[in-house]
C-alpha cells in the first residue's frame, strides 16, 4: 500500500464560523482546567507537579480547538491521533520537567 502524500494546506478552509469554535474550545478548556488545577492546589498544597501542568494549561485546549482549524477536512482517527499524540507528549514534557526540578 502507498502512502499518500499531500501539501501542507490539504484540509478544508476553516470558516469563521469554524474560528469561533476553536477560540471557545481553547478558552474554555484553559479555565477549566485552570480551575482544575487551583482545585488541586489547594486539596494538595505545592506541588511542582501541578506547577508544570499549570504552565501548560492552555496548550492541550489550544491542539483540541485545531480539530475546528487546522485539522478541518481529515478523518476522526487523524484528528485523534494528531490531538492525542501532541497532547501526551506535550504533558509528558511538563511532569519531566517537573520530575528533572523536583530531583
């Protein structure tokens, strides 16, 4: 099987409609999990762990809203393997960093 590939700019063209959306999702899912975060603070005191999730926050809301944008037109499994992968390894790098001050 080959495997084909394209141009950068594949995907259908976002709307604004479709800006909005991705705005609200990335918002949104910072203050929830911001909110989520202080939860955890203050049931779990200082911790570096929480700190470093803190500063990235607003990154795994940022790669769900690019479903709306970026990722417009590509199947669901590229979407959540885009998403998901990004995300993991983006929360993988802060509990690392976390880990690598903690120690």
């Amino acid at each position: 099987m080959m495997l084909k590939l394209r141009d950068a700019g594949c995907g259908a063209k976002p709307t604004r409609a479709d800006a909005i959306k991705a705005a609200a999702v990335t918002i949104g899912g910072s203050l929830a999990l911001v909110l989520a975060l202080m939860w955890a603070k203050a049931r779990y005191g200082e911790n570096p762990y929480l700190k470093s999730l803190a500063l990235v926050s607003w990154m795994v809301p940022m790669l769900f809203g690019l479903s709306y944008t970026e990722l417009k037109g590509h199947s669901g499994r590229v979407k959540a393997a885009f998403v998901g992968g990004l995300s993991a390894i983006v929360i993988a790098i802060a509990l690392a960093a976390a880990w690598l001050n903690n120690n």
